[in-house]
C-alpha cells in the first residue's frame, strides 16, 4: 500500500522544524543585506541600487511563496522541502564566484563617471535578477512546504503556520544584525554568502529524512564550509593600477590605489565601491598638494573668514573626512593650524595614516568616527572655517547633510565671519544639484557662491556667517604657505589664489532650485537629473544675434577665462556671424561639460574658419584628443543601452514566471475535486 502525505511527513517534528525555518530566515536577510556589499564593488550601493535589491528579492519571495504552495499540496512535502533547500544552499554558495564576471560584463571599469549612471542603475537590477532572484525564489518555497511539513506531522494547521512565521522571523532579526556588524566586516561579503549557502545546506540536512538524504545534507553543509576559504584577492580588480590595500568595512569597499603616470608624479588615491572613474582622497608624490584637485581650493576658505585675514588660532572642521586629504593641504598651507576630522567610516582614516601623508606632514586635529549630522548636533565648539565634502558612493550627497536643518547646525558653529565650504559635483553653473545645494544654503545664510574648480566636476560652494565673503580680498595679502611647500606647490597655490581672488570667477547659486528639507529628501532625484538626464546636442551653437563678431569674441573671451561656460555659449550665441575664435571657445565650454559630440562639432566648423596653420594644427590636436575621450562615452551609451534591454528582458521573465505560477496554481484548484 503507498504511503500517503501524512506517512511521507512524519517524520519531520516540530523542533527540526523551528530550526529549518530559522535557520531559512537568517540566510534570506543575511543574503539579501550581503547582496549590495557583494555588487557594490560594480554598481553601488546608492538608493537605486537598493531599491533594485529589495524589489527583485520580494518579487522572489512573492513567487516562491506561491510556487511552494502549488508544491506542497501535491504530497512529499519533506521531500521537496529537502531538495529545495538543497538547491538554494548550493546557488547561494557559487554566487561570490559569479558575481565577478557578471559585474564585469554589466559594467566595464573604464566606464566614465558621469556617462555610466544609468548603467549602473540598469545593470544591478539585472545582476540582482540573475545572482539572487534563483535561489531567493527557493528561500520562498520554503514557508509553504514547512508548513504543510508539520501540520502533516500530526500539528494543527494554525499552530504550524505560527512556529514557522515566528522561527522564520526570529532567525531574519539576527541574521540581520549579524550580516552587518559580524560576518561581513570579519569574513567579507563572498566567504559570508557562501557560508550562508552552507546553513541553508545545514537546514536541508535538518529536514532529512533516511540515511541518504542526510549524508547529502551533510556532504553539503561540509562542502560549502570549507568553500568559505576560497575566496582571496580583490573584491575588484585595480584595472591597471597597483592595488595597495582592500577592506570591506560596516559602510562600504574601500581601496587604496596606486597610479604611474608617465611623466608626473605617483598619485595615490582612494575609492569607494564602484570607484570608476573617481575617487574621494588624493596623495600626489612629493608634494603638499593635491595636482589641483578640490581638495586645494577647499584651503581658500580660511582667506575669507573673518576680514579676509587668516586668524592666528586657525581651527577648521572636516565634515566627510575619509583618508585625509585637506590635512594634507592644510599641514602645507597653514602650518600650525587645526584641522578636527570627522568620517562615518573609521577605516578610511586609518587607511589615511597609512597612505596619504602629504610632504608637509598632516595637520594636527582630533579624529571622530561618525555620521556628520550626529557630529554637528552634538558638537559643543567652534571653528573659522567647517568643509563638508560627504558623499555616499561617487555622486550621491547625503540628504541630511544638505538640507535646511543641517546648514543651521553648521551656521551655529561658525566663528563671527566663519566661512563653510562644500565640494558638489556638478558639470555647468545651472546644475540641479548644485542649484539646490545653494539655494538651501542662502536660505541659512543669506547668500551662496561657487566657483568650478577647472579640469574637474566639482564646485566649491561657500557662504559665511555675516557679510559674503570680499573675493576681491584673497590677495590682500598673498598667503604664501608654510616652509614645507616646495617652489612647484607655491606656485600652484599663488595661482590658485589669483584666480580665486576675481569675483568674476564665482557665481551666485543662491537661486533658482528648491530648498532641501528633512521632511523631503530630493537629492537622489536631482542626482539623477544631473548625471542621466543631460543631453549633448552634437551640433554647434547658431550665431544669430545682432552682436559684432569682434564684441562677442571679447565677452567669450572674458567669460572663458573664469570658467563661466554658459557664459560662452550665450556669447558665441549673440553673435551674428560665426568665427573660429568663438568656435573654438564653444568647444572648449561643451568639452568642460563634458558634451563631447558638441565640442567636436564646435572644433571641426572652427577648423573650417581657421585660416592659421598653427591654429589649424591646435584644433587637430583637440579633436584627437576629445575622440579618445569620446569612445569610452561612446562604450557607455552602449552599455546603457544593453543594460536597459536586458533590464526589460528580466522584468518580462519574472511577470511571465508569475503568471506560469498563477496558471499552476489554478490548475491544481480544478483539478481538486469539491
């Protein structure tokens, strides 16, 4: 006589049952947590990337809640609850070795920063899809089959579904305070996953029933463990750069790189994640200095404090820290002055010990591991001068460290004439982000001003308690630096101060975007504005104004000379006849906003006009140089544009895998007699 479900069942008590579903529960939200960590090295962890997550595992789960329901029913629960979570703990284990070469593929690291966004946000939801959505689609079936399990084994129906919600629930909260604060800053994000493929293997070998399913249960477990010891080498490789030190920390992945660039000097720089093309600390070899990064124009920011005089007792404060570079500048700038650090992330700074000690040395200040916001709540003293330069990933601001409330926290601990100064990137003067940032900061301090920093994407952003800052006065007297400066550094830094130094190089962004609020978090959104939803025109600026050619090549000329870029163009625009020289100025300001397809047609209609040999052969150089940097552009719209059908390829296959789920699941009802 066959066995029926309750004979085939049975043998499945409640405590193995309790410690299934526990043990289920803890790998479902140590995996899904550990899921931005492992793709994090490729795509971020920014809200997107979450959101991705999140969606694809629920949507998972929602599936194999339904598929394991149809399952149950048909009988043998014990033993498609086995081989389901069999399967699931060997997925889960080969994900780390996986997760590399579909990172890879989905986002090729010379990908440039402000071209690859929105294949970064395409390419997580399809690789979410293709690592997590199988074997979280299994972790799904299990409730069901759990269920059916026990209540087979002799337990009523409702007592059944309670132990395994409560197990299942039970088993989420640690998982998930053990996946962050435990098993991925101690093992990394591959060996967790892994060793969570081998508790899930552990589960199966709970459930077993007979000799031979518990020896594979036990064969998997073992094997997965010893698995766990696999993984070694980077997260992400260095991509032609020597890769110095990799930690994965509560936050983030943290590198520390090398760069030899022919000619110059070594660069040691700092990434976080997906890096790309960016980085969030600098050390140039030899020098005090940062090779003109933001990080040297930040040191304007004591000049305009108070009466424009650097106060004897400097003391400033670094909001967003990380491994130190401003202490690098301002140990060579302002020698015995005080720069208190704070980061989020405690490793950076121990990694900026390490690595990114400047020829001056580095500015002597206290250190503080924590949130910026938490730090200037609490903080119970004044600085001259507060820099806040805190990003999560390479684009994202933290809401609460640019709205409305946080700038009044700032303001309160400024010095009388104190002078905060932001880093926002940014690639033109009417940037969402940078419109908003400003706006939010007039509306604290009355007023707000930037100024491009040149060759990059970023603003400096400053606002003072008091009046605004007298640019005019940065060269009053000249601030020469210390003695630790070499003749290149104080040169650079002279020069930088006379740019600085002309009101015409900064501009009021006081206006013209919303302000940030606590209550409503809009960054993310103007993020996305910023960095997806540019466009390049691909074609030059018409000259159809009533302004003589020769007065308009004046009024691009003075605007180019400080950076004011839509400047130029509204020069180029007002003329009524086109030259090179104004031609050639365009494709200088659509090559600063990195519009590369404009500023190649602005360079080849000025080569047209250009009469002079030299200037002929200048304009060749340019455009040599403005295709290679077009192709990996070029590699980028492509990759979007693969990523965004292969998105699309994904949401269809989880809709269609849904309704297949539907269609079994009301077969069986017909088929059920009444």
């Amino acid at each position: 006589m066959a066995a029926g479900p309750a004979s085939a069942t049975a043998s499945l008590g409640a405590a193995r049952g309790f410690f299934a579903a526990a043990l289920a529960g803890f790998c479902l939200m140590a995996a899904e947590l550990t899921a931005v960590r492992l793709q994090a090295p490729w795509f971020g962890d920014s809200a997107y990337v979450w959101t991705n997550v999140i969606g694809v595992i629920l949507a998972a789960l929602a599936g194999g809640a339904a598929l394991g329901g149809v399952l149950a029913g048909r009988g043998q629960a014990v033993r498609t609850l086995f081989r389901v979570l069999a399967l699931a703990a060997v997925l889960l284990a080969l994900l780390p070795f996986v997760a590399r070469p579909v990172g890879q593929y989905l986002l090729p690291p010379e990908l440039p920063l402000d071209a690859a966004m929105a294949a970064v946000v395409r390419g997580s939801l399809v690789a979410t899809a293709l690592l997590f959505g199988p074997p979280m689609l299994l972790l799904g079936m299990i409730g069901p089959l759990l269920v059916t399990a026990l209540a087979h084994a002799g337990g009523a129906g409702g007592r059944a579904a309670g132990t395994v919600s409560a197990a299942g629930t039970l088993g989420s909260l640690l998982g998930t305070f053990a996946a962050t604060h435990w098993l991925v800053p101690t093992f990394g994000s591959r060996a967790t996953l892994t060793l969570v493929g081998a508790l899930v293997g552990l589960a199966a070998f709970a459930v077993a029933s007979g000799k031979r399913r518990a020896a594979v249960g036990g064969a998997v477990t073992a094997l997965l463990t010893a698995a766990a010891a696999l993984h070694s080498g980077p997260l992400r490789p260095a991509a032609g750069r020597e890769l110095l030190a990799e930690r994965e920390t509560p936050y983030q992945l943290l590198q520390v790189v090398r760069e030899h660039p022919p000619a110059s000097p070594d660069r040691t720089l700092l990434l976080i994640n997906e890096g790309l093309d960016s980085f969030h600390s600098i050390a140039v070899a030899g020098s005090a200095l940062t090779g003109g990064a933001y990080y040297d124009w930040h040191a304007l920011a004591p000049l305009l404090a108070g009466d424009g005089a650097r106060p004897d007792d400097l003391r400033a404060l670094s909001i967003g820290d990380a491994a130190g570079s401003l202490r690098t500048v301002y140990a060579g700038v302002f020698p015995g002055a005080t720069l208190d650090g704070v980061d989020i992330d405690a490793e950076t700074m121990a990694l900026g010990d390490r690595f990114f000690v400047g020829a001056a040395g580095r500015a002597a200040g206290g250190r503080h591991a924590a949130d910026g916001r938490v730090f200037v709540n609490l903080a119970g003293r004044r600085w001259h001068a507060i820099h806040v330069d805190a990003y999560a990933n390479q684009i994202y601001v933290p809401a609460h460290l640019a709205s409305r409330q946080f700038f009044v926290g700032v303001r309160e601990l400024l010095e009388p004439g104190g002078v905060v100064a932001l880093n926002v990137g940014g690639l033109r003067d009417d940037d969402p982000v940078l419109r908003a940032i400003g706006t939010t900061l007039a509306a604290v301090f009355g007023h707000a001003f930037a100024l491009h920093v040149p060759n990059s994407r970023n603003y400096l952003v400053v606002a003072k308690a008091g009046a605004p800052p007298a640019f005019d006065r940065l060269t009053a007297e000249p601030p020469v630096g210390g003695e630790a400066l070499n003749d290149a550094d104080r040169t650079a830094w002279l020069e930088l101060v006379h740019y600085a130094a002309r009101p015409a190089a900064w501009r009021d962004v006081g206006s013209g975007g919303p302000v940030l609020d606590d209550d409503r978090p809009e960054l993310d959104e103007l993020m996305m504005q910023s960095y997806v939803a540019t466009t390049d025109p691909g074609a030059v600026v018409a000259c159809a104004g009533g302004v003589a050619p020769d007065a308009a090549e004046l009024t691009a000329y003075e605007a180019a000379t400080v950076g004011d870029w839509l400047g130029v163009l509204a020069a180029v625009a007002s003329s009524r006849a086109p030259t090179a020289f104004l031609r050639e100025k365009a494709g200088h300001a659509r090559w600063s906003m990195r519009e590369l397809r404009a500023a190649i047609a602005e360079y080849g209609a000025a080569r047209e006009l250009a009469d002079d040999p030299t200037a002929r052969e200048r304009l060749d150089h340019s455009l040599a140089v403005l295709g290679d940097e077009l192709a990996p552009q070029r590699e980028a719209a492509a990759v979007t544009a693969r990523n965004g059908w292969l998105a699309l390829a994904v949401v269809a296959l989880m809709l269609g895998s849904v309704l297949w789920i539907v269609g079994l699941a009301r077969a069986r009802g017909q088929r059920r007699p009444a």
